[in-house]
C-alpha cells in the first residue's frame, strides 16, 4: 500500500470505530463504549502521523497523547486532559481486575458527558488530516 492507501485505512478503522461506539453506547455498554472510542481516536492519530512523518507504518503504542506528539498535533490543555482520560479507558478495559472499576464508574451520565467530548475530538481531528 502506499501513503494514501495507509490513511485511508486507518481513517475507515476510525470511522468503523465511531459507528460501533454508538451502536455500543445504544445497547448501555458505556465502558465498552468508551474502549472504542479510544481506538478510534487512536486510529485517526495514526493517520495523522502517516500523513505528517510519510511512515506508513505508525509505531505500536497506544497512548495517545505520545501519538499526539508524535504526529505534530498541538492539543489544547482540555483536549490533553481529555485524552489522558481516555486512554484510562484503553488500559482498564483490558484487564479484569481493574474493568470491575472501570464498569461501576462508567455509567449513563459519565459516558455522555464522555462521548460529546469524543465526537467533538473526533471531528477535530479527522479535520487535521
């Protein structure tokens, strides 16, 4: 593939991404709601980094405020904090012990409050690319 075939990709697995968080959201699974909305974000970073560094191979990491950096975004204080949040999501999500946390915290209110500030990213972010 070349570069412009790579961020298609990862913008179609970011956009693939959002449909499945609402879907998700829709059936009151907000930490699982919340899991997506990460790799979404984490997919449109990848984009952005293909598109600004020309590699068309994005490192495997999952921090998004490190594929933030790394793809020459410049984020708000607000935005940062929000995906330091966010990437909570990534990490307790995975394991058991910590999911059970995670599940009692994610609840209606949270995950709203949550996905207007995702979809707000998200299309923030999409736009930069």
């Amino acid at each position: 593939m070349n570069k412009d075939e790579h961020i298609d990709y990862w913008l179609r697995g970011a956009q693939d991404n959002l449909e499945a968080v609402l879907l998700i959201y829709n059936s009151k699974r907000y930490d699982w709601a919340l899991y997506i909305a990460h790799l979404s974000i984490e997919k449109l970073l990848k984009a952005k980094l293909i598109n600004t560094t020309n590699n068309v191979v994005p490192p495997k990491i999952h921090n998004l405020l490190k594929l933030a950096d790394l793809s020459g975004v410049i984020l708000s204080d607000e935005q940062k904090e929000f995906l330091t949040d966010l990437n909570r999501f990534q990490i307790e999500a995975r394991y058991p012990d910590v999911k059970l946390d995670l599940f009692k915290i994610a609840t209606k209110e949270f995950a709203d409050e949550y996905l207007k500030k995702f979809k707000e990213i998200f299309s923030w972010l999409k736009s930069q690319i």
